[in-house]
C-alpha cells in the first residue's frame, strides 16, 4: 500500500488504507441500545467488547471524569441516551484511561440511513504532538475549570446547545436535549433545600420577566459533582444582548465555588463563635446562655416539657488569683468549665459562662428531685478533681426548676436566691428554691 505512486493512488486503495489503519470501527444501533465492533486494535482491543450496550460504550468513551477511568455516578447517567443520538456527522477529541495510562482518541460518528444506526471510526492519537498544546491551554485551564457546565439556551424554541462539562472533557458534547427536560433532570442533582429555589430561577417565565438583554443574574446553592459529593456552586444566566425584544437566548454556567465558599463559611463561623461564645472557656457566654434560657421557657410553654437549672460559684476564687496570679486563675476556670462540660455529656444540657467565676447549666427534660442529685454528684466531682499547683477547689450550686409562667428574671431569681442560702450555709454544698 506505501508503495503506491501518489498518481496512481484511487479512492478504493485510501478505503483499504484506512481499514488497515483506523484504530476501532463500530457499529450502533441505538435504539436497540446495542453495538457491534467491527474493528478493533491496539488498546482499544481490550478497553472496547467485541459486542455490548450501547449505553456502556457511551460512558466508557466520553461519559467519564476527565483524565480519568472513573465513571459518572448513576444520577447523572439519566443523561446517557440524550447523549447518543446524532442528526448529522460528529466528531471529538477524548481521553481513554486503561492501566493508570490516558490515551488521547480521536471519535468521528456518521449517522446510517436507518434510524438511530451509526458508525463509530476512532483513532488513538500521538500524545507527543499535543504537547504544545496542552502547555498553552494548561494556563487558562484553572479558571476554565471553574466553569463546571455550560451551555447555550433558547427558552423560546425550548433547545439547548454547545453543552460543555469540564469535568468530563474540555470540548463541546453532543446533546440532543430539550430545555424544560434538562430542568427538570438536572434539579435532583440540586441539594433538596435548594430545589425550589433552582426551579423558580430557572423557569422561562421567570427568565423572561427578569432579565433584560445583555443582564446576568445568578444564585449560590449545593448541586451534586459527578462524582456524587454535593459542592457549592454558583448558577449564572446571562440573557445574550440583541436588538429583538422578543429574543429569549441565554448563556447558562455552573461555576465551583466550593473552596471559597467553605472558606467564608469557616470565617463566618469563627466570628459567630465569638459572639456567642466566651473567649476563655469556650462556653456560652452570657447573652448566649440568657437566650438558651428563654427557649427552654418557650419549648416548656409549647411542649410542657420539664427543665431545671443551676447556678455554679467557685469558693474563694479570690484567693486562687492572689496566690497564684491570674494566669493560673484563668487556668482554673478553663478547667472547672471543662469538668461541668464533661459532667453533662450524658444529659441533654447546655452550659455557659455566666461571668467571672459563675457558671449556669439548664437541664432539659429533668425535673426538681433529679435536677437536686445531679447537682449533688456534680459539686462531688469537682471537690474531687485535682486543679494543678492550685490543689482542690470546691463550689456553692443553686438550683430551680422552670416554668412556663417564668420570665429570664423570675428564673434567675429564683436561682441566685438558692446559690446566696448556699454561700451562707458554709459553701461547697447544693440548695434549691422552687
């Protein structure tokens, strides 16, 4: 065959060149969601069957991670059979993954007279001549990544085109989809809190009514990757900016944004844990725990559920500070709030730091007889615990039950009432007033 002057070459010997050359040809029939490989060679021998679905062949050849043998999760492949139909000639460029190696693969479809029935001509491709290329698109790639999705939307004719997933390949995929089918697929792989939100952005007529030509809007919600773990994304519709009114196209993308929104969420935490919490201890601090005590009012005023609480005072503490400095105080009262924190791990309980050396604890669901002993086994347990160079240390408890009548000031007095008959009993002991 190479032997062949040019001018002497016919159209029969370049068919014949190609049969002994071209890497895979493959028969489909799509509607029987079947394929026949006619051909097969080199690698393409062990990574396509002789014969099989026409659905496995679909993720096998382009329905894949990018650069990758890992196939999409089972949501996403609702998408497969809107994949594979073809209206006319198609060709692409993907990436095969057999043996921890990417191969690069060159696919051209021709559709057959009959219904649904093509031919598949792949070729593998010299990776080496696409080093430049890779170098030179390697640069923009980061903020191209970004962009999840894409594709082109006429909300008029109800079509969709030019769909691009980079996480499945850098080029354009063939899909031959409807609008209103892709959104009502696509809004399962929203997060469910999300979904009405996506529906309402994402309707025509919402569309239509609130975007002029050439705007943008866009929303930040949780949508499944392909690889099934929900990420932070931001949805953008941008209207295309033509001179007909009556011109309803749009650009719509998926951007990742799952990183810096984690980060911001993290941030925000932090600032809401020092709002909330108490600097030293890491407890509630008072106005937390002041609002921890009017839900539980509330919660006993809707579901007549039984609550108690407590008010702890560590014994001489003074002397802690003029002894042994601040430091060491402070020391001291990280570990008393760690000893309460530990002591009510098994109750369903909150406690904060009430100020200086107090602390309230509520009990949820205990009434007036168990709120008395667990108070009595938590003043033991401290008594007990060694605090450092410090030695012991012992602490007065007032306690009282809650009510639905109560108010944050008629239970707090009730409370600190019971803590001063404890101070004035000799301290390191437990009273109640009800």
């Amino acid at each position: 065959m190479n032997n062949i002057p040019s001018d002497k070459f016919t159209l029969d010997d370049a068919m014949a060149f190609l049969g002994e050359n071209v890497d895979a040809v493959i028969l489909v029939d799509g509607e029987a969601d079947s394929y026949k490989a006619l051909a097969r060679r080199g690698i393409l021998e062990e990574v396509i069957g002789e014969e099989g679905r026409y659905h496995d062949l679909i993720e096998k050849l382009w329905y894949h991670l990018n650069n990758s043998s890992e196939g999409v999760i089972e949501d996403y492949q609702v998408f497969f059979s809107h994949a594979g139909k073809f209206v006319g000639k198609y060709s692409k460029r993907t990436n095969i993954s057999f043996d921890g190696v990417t191969y690069i693969v060159q696919m051209t479809i021709y559709p057959l007279k009959n219904e649904q029935v093509y031919l598949f001509v792949l070729d593998l491709l010299d990776g080496s001549q696409y080093v430049d290329e890779t170098l030179t698109t390697k640069k923009v790639s980061t903020i191209q990544n970004t962009y999840l999705f894409s594709m082109y939307v006429d909300i008029v004719k109800d079509t969709t085109n030019s769909i691009s997933i980079t996480e499945i390949s850098d080029e354009v995929m063939n899909q031959q989809l409807k609008y209103s089918e892709w959104r009502m697929m696509i809004v399962n792989m929203i997060w469910p809190e999300d979904q009405a939100v996506f529906l309402e952005r994402t309707d025509p007529e919402y569309l239509k009514k609130n975007l002029a030509p050439g705007r943008t809007t866009s929303f930040d919600c949780l949508m499944m990757n392909l690889e099934g773990k929900f990420i932070w994304v931001k949805l953008i519709f941008s209207r295309a900016e033509t001179s007909n009114e009556d011109d309803f196209r749009f650009v719509f993308m998926v951007q990742d944004i799952n990183e810096n929104a984690e980060a911001l969420m993290a941030t925000l935490k932090k600032y809401e844990e020092l709002a909330l919490k108490d600097p030293l201890t890491s407890l509630f601090n008072h106005g937390s725990i002041e609002t921890e005590i009017n839900n539980a009012i509330e919660n006993i005023r809707k579901n007549n559920t039984e609550v108690s609480m407590m008010i702890l005072d560590i014994d001489f503490f003074k002397n802690v500070n003029d002894e042994h400095g601040h430091s060491v105080g402070d020391v001291t009262l990280v570990h008393f709030a760690d000893t309460i924190t530990s002591f009510i791990a098994d109750y369903n309980a909150v406690v904060g730091r009430w100020g200086g050396e107090e602390f309230v604890v509520i009990l949820n669901g205990v009434g007036k007889d168990d709120s008395i002993q667990i108070a009595e086994a938590l003043r033991e347990k401290i008594a007990a615990e060694p605090f450092g160079i410090v030695g012991n240390i012992t602490c007065s408890i007032g306690v009282t039950t809650v009510s639905g009548s109560d108010s944050i000031g008629t239970a707090f007095d009730r409370m600190d009432k019971a803590l001063y008959e404890a101070k004035s009993a000799g301290r390191n002991c437990v009273k109640s007033v009800f």
